[in-house]
C-alpha cells in the first residue's frame, strides 16, 4: 500500500432530512466535491463524522459507501474506534474486507485503558484485520495521555500512522523529528496545521477540509511540497480564522455548518446536537467570505 500522505478529510457523515438514515447520495457529492478539489485521502467515521450517534450497521455502510465512492481514487481510511475489543475488531475485519487502505482506531474513550490494554487492544485489530492502524490520539475525548515514546512503541502492535489531535505542538516535533522511523505523524489539530506541515508532518487529518478543501490542497502544495512558506503563510492567514472558529464549538456542529454554507444539505446532526445558532453561523459565513470561499 502507497503511504498515507496530504490532506486526509476527517469527513462529515450526511443524513437525511429526518436523520435516519445516511443520505448516499449527499455523501457521493461531498467526496466528488473534495476528491475534485484535490483532497488525497478520506478518513470516515471518525469525531467529525458522528460516529458515537451511529449504530454499527450504519458505520460498516458509512465505510463501504466510501470507498464505493471513492472508486479508487483516494484511500479510505476507516474509523473504527469502539469502548469494546469486540465491536473494534468486528468494524476493523469488515473495513479490510470492504477495501479500506487502513483504519483509525480511537482508543475507549469513557473508561480510560493503560498502555498495556491499549497495546493488547491495537495487537488484536491488527491481527485481526491484517490493515495498518492509525492510532487517533486524542487525549482531551479518551482521557488517555501518552508519551511520544509510547506512542511510537505501538508500531510494534500494527500502528503505522498516527493522527495527532493532543495539541501538543512539542510532543508531535518528537514524533516528527525522533521517533519518524517507527511511526507516521499526520497532525490532526486544527489550528496547529501550518506548523505541522511546516515542521515536516506527512499530511494532516483535517475536518476544515470539508468546508475549505480547495484552500487546504493550496496550503498542503505551498508548504509541504514546494517548501513554499511565504505563500503558506499568506494562505494560513484564510485558513486560520476558519480553523480557530471550529475549534471554539462543538467540532461537528461547526464543520457541518460550514457546508451547509457552502451549499451542501447535510441533513445536521443527529441529537443531542445540533448546527449552530443563526448568529454563528453568521460568524462563520463572514469568516469564510473573508478568506475567498464561496457561500450561499
């Protein structure tokens, strides 16, 4: 398998207008939509996605649908974090067998586990699966902190990959400069993207992206492939009020408002959330015209 690089979309998951169902063919036009603009990889399934309000039916269709409709073009990593080994392995076996290049495993995220069941936990979804594993750090949702070093340890358990979303621009410089032989950091904070692409991160797993894929294909070609950083910084400057925005509410609500004003029906979010209040969305479309993105 060719290595995971680039913009790797933390994909929203479109439902119907009453929200029982995923909506496919919402979901067809956004990946068009993002694969068009330049996107090089699909993450579904993840926080962005909504997949704690998914049962595990709609998370295997979430995954084959994707990769149904990503026809080949980009890999499809898919989310298959679960509070249980079982239900891991199970959504982890049937993303092998649906073609999913890797998968991104959150650790259980209401009862924290130690390094050990962690480990115990990644062996068995690799060995299982047979897939590489990105490991989805997330300490602020898992209540799971661990060293760059543990972190890169779980290389010898099936990780290859690692999506950064601990925010700590100290511990991903570790990974990035240390420990990048054992592990592949993509940085999976928002509002750290420059600086992890800057600081040599191999792509980024960006939730922005559904809402700015065109201006984060840019920042990924300016930065991390022409060394470009003037350019970078002048199209970080459109990005980062954008980013800042998402990270100052309730992730998935904000990234799904965002398509909506770019004029995508997403069908909003299943309850208890909800797309943000008219005044915020006010905030965000004022943001996004101010960095060139179109809106409805």
């Amino acid at each position: 398998m060719a290595q995971l690089s680039g913009i790797l979309v933390a994909l929203i998951t479109p439902f119907t207008d009453d929200k029982t169902q995923i909506d496919s063919a919402r979901l067809k036009a956004h990946i068009d939509h993002l694969i068009s603009a330049g996107c090089h990889g699909l993450v579904p399934g993840g926080s962005t996605g909504e997949f704690t309000c998914m049962t595990i039916p709609e998370r295997k269709q979430l995954t084959e649908l994707c990769v149904k409709y990503a026809a080949g073009r980009v890999p499809v990593v898919a989310g298959t974090g679960s509070t249980s080994t079982s239900e891991a392995v199970d959504l982890a076996v049937h993303a092998a067998q649906a073609g999913a290049a890797a998968v991104m495993v959150v650790p259980p995220f209401y009862d924290p586990v130690n390094l050990a069941q962690l480990t115990e936990l990644m062996d068995e979804i690799h060995t299982s699966s047979q897939l590489p594993i990105m490991y989805y750090n997330i300490p602020s949702a898992s209540g799971l902190t661990l060293s760059p070093t543990e972190i890169a340890g779980l290389s010898k358990v099936g990780v290859k990959y690692l999506k950064d979303t601990s925010g700590n621009a100290p511990a991903l410089t570790e990974l990035l400069f240390g420990l990048s032989d054992q592990i592949t950091a993509l940085n999976g904070w928002d509002t750290l993207t420059f600086y992890g692409l800057a600081a040599g991160a191999k792509g980024g797993v960006w939730g922005a992206a559904n809402i700015i894929p065109e201006l984060a294909v840019e920042l990924w070609e300016a930065v991390a492939v022409k060394g470009d950083l003037v350019r970078g910084r002048e199209i970080w400057a459109k990005a980062w009020p954008i980013c800042k925005f998402l990270e100052s509410h309730n992730y998935a609500s904000a990234v799904k408002t965002g398509v909506e004003l770019r004029g995508q029906a997403t069908g909003g979010l299943r309850k208890p959330f909800a797309l943000l209040s008219s005044e915020l969305q006010a905030e965000l479309k004022q943001l996004m015209k101010d960095a060139g993105v179109e809106t409805v």
